[in-house]
C-alpha cells in the first residue's frame, strides 16, 4: 500500500522560506509514470493546488505560486519537496503531499504550518 | 483558469436523508477529469469519485456522481451517521497540467 508522509517545520517566519519534505514508502516514486505533487488547505477553508512534479523531473506550478514555489524529487531517496520562499501569514495551512493522477488517490495526512514572527 | 462553484455552502439533512450536491465549472469540463473527495476534521481528503461516475476503491454504492460539461453532481443516496463532512469537486485541466478544487459543501446533521 502507497503511503506518503510529510516533514518539516511547524513554524516559519514571515519572509523566510518554507520546506518540506514527502517521504513516500510502498513504491517507487520514479518507477511509475505519476505526478506527484502538493496540496494545501488554509484553516477553514478550501483546498489549494500547489505545484506537482513528474516522476521524469518536468514541474508545474499554480500561477498564482509560481513565483515563489520549487518543487524537487529525489529518487534515490524516494522522496519530493517543497519549497515556498517569502511566506507570510497567509501561506499558513495545511500541507498535504499528494500522489497525482487525473484524480489524487493517495495522500500524506498532512502537516500544519504555522507563519509567524 | 476554470474555476469550480460548489453549491449548496451547506446542506442540513437527517441521517436516511438523500443529498444531492452541486459542482458548476467556469468552462466545459472533461467527464474524464471530475472528482470527489470526503473530508473529515483534520484528516485528508478521501477520494470517493473519478471520472465523474466511477467509485474509487472501497466506496459504498450509496454515493454517486453524474454529470457532463459544466454541471456535475455528488448524490448519497441514504445518509449514513459516517456521511456527515465536507465534499469538494476537483477538475485535471491536462494542458497545461492543472488540478482545481472547489470550495466545498458541508453535509450536518439537522
């Protein structure tokens, strides 16, 4: 069974840059032609595309994002990450990873990241 | 950019109850590419439907999606006590590669 786990701080101060890291057991993330990507959902509110990576390296970006997001894979360590630079108090959320398809039928449970001084 | 409008914001049904929940999109989208997703508190999101119709792995039949061009609808046909969460549509726009999510509706109990 594919399982992803994300990792990270907790806590980021505004301006600074936010990384996390998806460790993904049960598969391989380079062996199989899938997106793997990045999902977040501000408190009470709705969820939000990131950015995704193809197995192969190609990256696509949420424009709204673009400019601040880089989204990695590293296979030897089955894992991808994310970086999102210049945060501030809106970039606080939820972070999921997130196996990507046409539909997302796997996820990491999520971990929240907190913007603050 | 296709954007997703959900309806209902929120839906005050009994456990027995159907609900019928509403997806509209800004631009005509494949049926190939329409999904739903359960939510619960602080757990992630639960893919129940792809492709518009098909129940992903271990969904009951009791739910069901339909729905063609702009207007996709979730039906649970008889809530169960489990059902009661938050339901958001997602939409692949395959070029460029998109994933769009809707806002959700929230099922509770009345």
């Amino acid at each position: 069974q594919l399982q992803l786990q994300e990792s990270g701080p907790g806590l980021v101060k505004p301006s600074e840059t936010l990384s996390l890291t998806c460790t993904v057991s049960g598969g391989s993330i380079s062996s199989s032609s899938y997106y793997w990507g990045w999902i977040r959902q501000p408190p009470g509110k709705g969820l939000e595309w990131i950015g995704s990576i193809y197995s192969r390296g190609n990256t696509y970006y949420n424009p709204s994002l673009k400019s601040r997001v880089t989204i990695s894979i590293d296979t030897s360590k089955n894992q991808f990450s994310l970086n999102l630079s210049s945060v501030t108090a809106v970039d606080t959320a939820v972070y999921y990873c997130a196996r990507l398809e046409s539909s997302l039928a796997y996820w990491g449970q999520g971990t929240l990241v907190t913007v603050s001084s | 950019e296709i954007v997703l409008t959900q309806s209902p914001g929120t839906l005050s049904l009994s456990p027995g109850e159907r609900a019928t929940l509403s997806c509209r999109a800004s631009q005509s989208v494949s049926s190939s590419y329409l999904a739903w997703y359960q939510q619960k508190p602080g757990q992630a999101p639960r893919l129940l439907i792809y492709g518009t119709s098909n129940r992903a792995t271990g969904i009951p039949d009791r739910f069901s999606g339909s729905g063609s061009g702009t207007d996709f609808t979730l039906t649970i046909s008889r809530l169960e006590p489990e059902d009661f969460a938050v339901y958001c549509c997602q939409q692949y726009g395959g070029s460029p590669q998109t994933w769009t999510f809707g806002q959700g509706t929230k099922v509770e109990i009345k």
